[in-house]
C-alpha cells in the first residue's frame, strides 16, 4: 500500500521545517524529504538513505537518476547515491549475497533535519539485525549525514557495536549526471594505479585525463585528492573532494551492459558518470570492538 501524506503526518510533526523541508509521498509512494532552500533543492529517501536530486541554485540537476528506477522494497534505485556496505560489487566469499552490501535497499530511520544557514542537515541511521546477520555475522550500526546547500556533503560512519573485529567496504556509489559521457574527461586521476575490474582487476596505470571509450569498471588505489569530471555538453565542473577514502571508482557500463539492466533505460547510460569516495578491496576498513570509522564526500559544482 502506498504511502500517503496523512500516513506521513506524525514524521513531518516531528522533523519538518515549514517551507524548508518536508517529508512527502514519492515514486511508488516511498518516502522521501523534499528539501528547497535558497541554496539548493534535494530528494533523499528513506529508502536507502539515497539522495536521488540535488541542484544547487544556478545549475541544472547534478544526480542523474534513471527514468526505469524502482522504488520497491527490497531493491535498490538506480540513480542518485547509493551506499554499499559491508561489500562493493558481489561477496568476495558468497557470490549469492546481495549485491553492493546490505543497506542500500533497507528503510533507513530518519534521525534528525536541522537547518544551518541556507544548508539542510538531514541524518539517518540503521544497524545490523537478525536479517543482514544472514549474510554478515558481525554487528554494527551506520550513520548516514547529508548537508544538502551550495556544495552536497556526504559522511558515513560505521561503528563496530559487537564483539568481535570485523573488515568491511564501502562506497558512495554517485551517479554524476553528464550531457554525453563520451565527452567528458575526468581530471586528477594521472599517473594513478587502478584494478580494471572488466579485465581480471589487472592492475593498470592511468595516463593523463580519464576518458570513456567503452563500458569502464576502475577502481582507482591509493587516492586522496581530489577529481573532477569536466563536463563541455553542460559547460561545467563537478568536483569531488573525500576524506578516509583510498579508493576512486569510475564506472559505466555502456550500451551492451546496460542493455542488461532492465531498472535503466536503453539510452541512458550515455547521461551518467559514475565517480565515488570508497574504500574497497585492498582499501578495507577493519574496525575493532567499539571502533568507528568516517567515510565523507564534498561534491561542488562550477560553471566553465
């Protein structure tokens, strides 16, 4: 049954800021916050905890999501952010485990919305249970904050709450909307190692600006700085800056794969750009007993 605005009533009395931020009905009648201020307008989820639009004020759209994306229990959206955790891509030990973790397609709870300035604060947070215990026998409790305004600011936070130590990765799986994704070119990335994952990961080095040619799965290693996708088709920059994160990934899977997609449509592929902070593979994150750790992205975008 879908979600009504009645049904939304007692969240909104409790988290709304009138003519700021509101708890709504959206696709399929998900919940959703809408949030218009001067500096931005945002669509999060709790599904997921996904930010599926932010557009700052003078740009266009800056998340691209797919127009096939379904907003069902149990899957994920195709579009906006997604977060993987406590694996990216399949379970390195049980390749009939979602795939991409366990959080992207669980009803978050909705923490707090608070207002700084033009920013919107919005933070939700979820933990382990008897059903992600099925797939990853550890527990821990994620925190996922956004500060929506002139720049979009993502931060993750894992603690381990259980006994035991426990290795997880995970990503910020952002779908950067483009004009033509053969265009674009993706600066800070040169001279740079990375697993080419379509190839075995073999490891491989970057020379000079990223570019598209075909379908692309690149996980980029031991990386700080930050990147940005120049974008000629819709003359701007979007800028991705990261903390606690050693990994870049860069993905699209072109015509042929996305094909194969049936929550994408035939041509989208070519409108989107996959860029994202993560922490996978060698990149790991252990955490001990009572340990946490912060993963945060910094997305801006500019005129050029």
């Amino acid at each position: 049954m879908a979600t009504t605005a009645l049904d939304l009533q007692p969240m909104n009395d409790s988290f709304a800021i009138p003519g700021i931020a509101q708890i709504v009905p959206g696709n399929h009648g998900q919940p959703k916050i809408a949030i218009k201020s001067a500096a931005a307008t945002a669509e999060i989820y709790l599904h997921g905890a996904q930010i599926t639009s932010w557009q700052p004020a003078g740009h266009s759209e800056v998340l691209f999501l797919s127009r096939h994306s379904r907003f069902e229990d149990g899957k994920a959206i195709r579009g906006g952010i997604p977060i993987c955790f406590p694996w990216f891509r399949a379970k390195a030990d049980n390749p009939k485990a979602p795939a991409h973790g366990l959080v992207r397609t669980k009803v978050w709870n909705l923490e707090s919305i608070a207002q700084s300035g033009d920013n919107v604060l919005v933070s939700f947070s979820t933990e382990s249970d008897e059903s992600t215990r099925l797939w990853f026998p550890h527990d821990y409790r994620a925190i996922h904050r956004l500060t929506v305004g002139e720049s979009l600011q993502l931060e993750l936070l894992v603690a381990n709450t259980g006994q035991s130590t426990f290795q997880f990765e995970a990503a910020l799986h952002t779908y950067n909307r483009v004009g033509q994704v053969e265009n674009i070119e993706i600066e800070g990335l040169d001279n740079t190692p990375y697993l080419d994952n379509r190839d075995g990961n073999a490891l491989k080095l970057q020379s000079g600006n990223f570019r598209f040619a075909g379908a692309a799965d690149n996980a980029y290693l031991n990386t700080a700085s930050p990147v940005e996708i120049l974008d000629s088709g819709l003359q701007r920059r979007i800028r991705l800056e990261k903390q606690a994160s050693l990994s870049t990934v860069v993905w699209n899977p072109w015509a042929a794969d996305a094909a194969k997609l049936t929550d994408l449509g035939g041509d989208e592929w070519q409108q989107f750009a996959c860029v994202e902070a993560a922490n996978i593979l060698s990149a790991a994150i252990a955490l001990q007993p009572g340990e946490e750790h912060i993963l945060k992205a910094t997305i801006q975008v500019n005129h050029c």
